[in-house]
C-alpha cells in the first residue's frame, strides 16, 4: 500500500544527519493516512488518530541517505527535492509505516563552492560515507548525472541501492556500461523519472512537428548530463529533419558567452537548444536576450527550476521551453492534498521533482515495510531485492522499473516560461505554463 498523506499536526520528531552530524529537527505529522485507494486518484480515507503510534525505544533504526546538490547553483531546486523525499519519511515514522522500526535520515550536498554546482569528487565521498554506514541500507538522489556517474560504482560496490528523482542520463543505468557504474552485478541505480534518451529526442520532435523549426544551435556545458542530453537532441533533431547549423560547449564558470551567442547570431537559426543545468544556463539566458532576443529557445529540465526565474528575471528568460522527465503533476487537483501539507511543512509549494522524490521515498519505504513483514532482516541487499520488483501506488501513478532500474514510464513533459504579473515571481506552477507531453519518437 502508499504511504498515507498525514493531515494532522503531531509532535513527532525525525533524525536527520546533516553532513553526518545528528540533528532533531521537529516535524507536523498527522493523523490521518491515505487507505489502500491510490495517491495518484488522491483519494484520502480517514485512519484515526489512535492508529498512529510514536515510535518506540526498543523500535530497530535504519538509515536513508539523502544525497542531492544543496550547494551552488541549483541549490534552491535541490532543497525542494529534499523535501519530498523528507516529507515522505517523516508520514511513514508518523505512522509506524513500518512495525518495529524508524528511518533516520542521512543527509549530504554533494555541490561545493569550488565548483559552484555539483561536485563528482564530493558526490563520491557522499557515496562513500554511505556505504560506510552499515545502518544506511537505501538512498535517494543524486540530483545531477554527473554526480550519478561518480557516485554509481561506488554505491553498487557497497551494494547500496539509491532511487534518483531526477537525474536523467541514460548511459548509468545502460547494461552496455554495467562493468563502468554497476561493477558489482545488480542494478542499484533506480529512476523516479525518464532518461534523456526520451528527454532529448521528444524535445526535438515538438520542435519539428509544433514549432516547425527547420534549424537550430546547439549548446552544452561540458557536464555529463548535459552533454549526453544535447547529443540525443541533436540526433533526434537530425533525424527530424533539422538542420544542425553548429554545436559548441560552455565553459559553466565563465561569465561571457558573448562570442558564442554572436556567432549564433551571424547564422540565424531558427532555435537555440541548450543541453545543461543551471550555472551556465542562467548566464546564458540573460545574454541570449540582449543578443538573440527574438530566437526560439529551449532546454531540458535543467533550465526547469526557480532559479531560471528569479535569477534570470524577467524578461529575459520569457518564452524559454523547458522540459521535465516526469508527468506534470505539481499544481495540480490530483496532489492538491500532497502540496497544502509539503507547503505547511516547509513554506513553499513542491514543483515536479519534489513529487518525483516523494514518490522515491514511498518506494523506499514501501521496499523496507516488505522486508519487514517478511521476517528477513532488513538489509541492504534485500531492500535492492524489493525495490527492483516494486509496484507502488504513488502521485504520479503506479512506479515500477526495468531490469536495469528505469521507471516504465516514459512520459515527457513540456512548459513555456510564460510570466504571470499576478504571481509570485519565482512560483514556478504559475510562471512555467504547462503546454503538453512531448511527442514520443
């Protein structure tokens, strides 16, 4: 069954480890769960408050790490991840998901100042402090491809299984690289999301068959995720019947791409895409307006966040597309429920990806409680175990995964920054419109 979404407050506490410092930070559970209905139908059935029971002294700990890049550009899109993923662990202590046992949290940044986003070294040191915690027995994240790729062999040697809620590069979880990120054998790299194997490619079909582009730019930042999602675009796009007019990757610690954005223009392509997160992609909106203001322009999830939007402001990231890994959920009646109690717990409202994490977390827990129930201990290899054959109830739907660890869902999701005056600047329901799934190759 789901985890239930809790409704009442509740003086409940959860651990949560903090660069592997404990520290309690008090929570709002409630008092009521979701019923064997699904949470995708939002179909809530009251539980009494009498069925909740704390946890207790002699109730076993196991640990979640929670990995994700805090620090840097994409920090603020990292703390909404988090959060579901929290939130999710939180409703399942609060209501003793789980009989005799308690999820701590472990939770780690693997982004640096150095690097100003994700850092692959620091990525693997997250993944190793893990593994070293013989109590760590799942954990959500990475945010960013490049930090999976760090991070992936090292967490299949400690047969330590992780769910991503949205890093998308397809190559980690391809069994043509399993002696390069699964050494030890089994999958232990799960997605809550789509790869860019869809992501690239239905971006690239919406441009020929919608906006009918018959030519386009490509850019990247040189990162893993970013890379591997333009070159799918681009031989999608070829494909299609686009002309490549050129391709050039940026530097993400530059401050100009002044020269390159010339060079664009001098060509007058019909688009610009850019395969990247959010370091060079903000630098690379505010110039793209002053030089190329009137060019179609569009990425992947990595340009879908808030920081596309109040750090790049209006109006200089209107009219960008973006594209998500993930069905379209935030905003919506079917997790209205789900974004009233994450904005009470945590003072803002929950986009896409914070969903994709709450939805990671039900998995977990739902993987743990099977264990469980069982009578088998509770460890790392058992929990894989359940996980790879997960079939659970979640907001986006029933979440199962291949042989590999990829969701069986494919769906990709289109928006436009299109702004809304009346809305806060950096709500990011009200100032990426929604437009469509991308069409499927």
């Amino acid at each position: 069954m789901a985890r239930g979404l809790l409704t009442h407050a509740a003086h409940n506490t959860v651990q949560i480890t903090d660069q592997g410092d404990f520290t309690m930070i008090t929570r709002r559970a409630a008092a009521q769960a979701l019923a064997s209905a699904t949470l995708s139908a939002a179909v809530l059935a009251a539980v009494g408050a009498t069925s909740l029971s704390p946890a207790r002294a002699e109730d076993k700990v196991v640990k979640v790490g929670i990995s994700l890049s805090l620090t840097g550009a994409d920090a603020h899109s990292a703390n909404l991840i988090a959060n579901g993923a929290i939130l999710a662990i939180e409703q399942a202590n609060a209501a003793a998901e789980i009989p005799g046992y308690k999820i701590e949290i472990m939770k780690l940044d693997d982004g640096t100042a150095t690097a100003g986003q994700y850092d692959p070294a620091q990525a693997a040191t997250n993944a190793r402090k893990m593994v070293s915690d013989k109590d760590v027995v799942a954990a959500v994240g990475p945010q960013m491809s490049g930090a999976g790729k760090a991070m992936a062999p090292i967490l299949s040697q400690g047969d330590l299984a992780t769910i991503t809620p949205s890093s998308t590069n397809p190559d980690i979880t391809n069994p043509k690289f399993a002696d390069q990120y699964r050494p030890a054998g089994k999958p232990i790299y799960f997605r809550t999301v789509t790869t860019d194997a869809f992501q690239g490619p239905n971006m690239a079909n919406y441009m020929a068959e919608t906006l009918k582009v018959k030519s386009v730019y490509v850019l990247d930042d040189s990162g893993a995720y970013g890379v591997g999602l333009a070159d799918a675009f681009q031989a999608q796009a070829e494909k299609k019947g686009i002309k490549v007019m050129g391709r050039d990757r940026l530097d993400p610690k530059a401050a100009d791409y002044t020269a390159v954005l010339t060079k664009i223009k001098q060509l007058n392509p019909d688009a610009l895409y850019y395969g990247g997160v959010l370091q060079a992609g903000v630098k690379l909106a505010k110039q793209a307006y002053d030089i190329v203001p009137n060019m179609i322009k569009a990425g992947g999830d990595g340009v879908y966040g808030p920081e596309m939007l109040n750090a790049v402001g209006y109006p200089a990231n209107e009219g960008w597309y973006a594209t998500i890994a993930s069905p379209h959920l935030s905003g919506s009646d079917k997790v209205g429920e789900f974004s009233r109690l994450y904005a009470s717990r945590f003072g803002e409202q929950p986009d896409d990806y914070a969903i994709t994490a709450y939805d990671a977390g039900l998995v977990i827990v739902d993987a743990i409680k099977r264990v469980a129930a069982s009578g088998k201990p509770v460890t790392r290899d058992a929990v894989r175990d359940a996980i790879q054959t997960s079939k659970v109830p979640t907001l986006q739907g029933t979440v199962s995964f291949d042989a590999n660890g990829d969701l069986a869902d494919r769906t990709v999701s289109i928006f436009q920054i299109k702004q809304d005056k009346s809305a806060k600047p950096d709500d990011m329901d009200k100032q990426y419109r929604y437009i469509a799934v991308a069409p499927q190759s």
